[in-house]
C-alpha cells in the first residue's frame, strides 16, 4: 500500500489525519578510507597476504608465459612463405593478446 506524504491530505485508513512527511536533512558521510589505510591494518603474517604474494607471481607467470608465446607464433608466422586466410586470423589473435 503506498504512502500519502503530501501535507494536509488524511492516510488511507481515515483514522487521526495526521501525515508522515521524509526527514528533509541531507546524509553525512564524514569517514573516508583510503585502500593503503587498509592494506596497512592488515598484518603481514596473515593469510591474505600470502595470499595477494601468491596472486601476483601467478598472474606475473601467466604475463611471461603470454608474451613468450605469442611472439613465437608471430615469428613462426612470419617467416612463413604460404601466407593463407588462417596464418593471417592466428597472427591477427597473437598481435591482440
């Protein structure tokens, strides 16, 4: 059931004529935290850490393995001498990741 807020109209049920009308006050937001306060409450024993040490190696492994590979599909590509519809979508995906 919707709410009657305007000012001086009775609610729905007729009863006391009384209204409710929305607090007009706007909300303060005074506490900001900033993501280095957060990353030095953590302790550096804790599993996050070990955790976030092992995230990055991983995605730096991942980065070297990627580059790696492509730029060797792009040599191989390229040293080709048939160039086909084919070589050229593979050397067009090895250029894009």
């Amino acid at each position: 059931m919707p709410a009657n807020l305007t000012e001086g109209s009775p609610d729905s049920k007729g009863s006391s004529g009384t209204t409710q009308t929305p607090d007009a006050s706007p909300a303060l937001c005074t506490e900001t935290v900033t993501f280095t306060e957060v990353v030095e409450g953590e302790e550096w024993g804790s599993f996050y850490y070990s955790f976030k040490t092992e995230q990055l190696i991983t995605l730096w492994v991942l980065f070297v393995f990627t580059i790696v590979g492509n730029s060797m599909v792009l040599f191989s590509t390229w040293r080709r001498k048939k160039k086909s519809r084919m070589t050229f979508f593979v050397t067009q995906l090895a250029i894009t990741v």
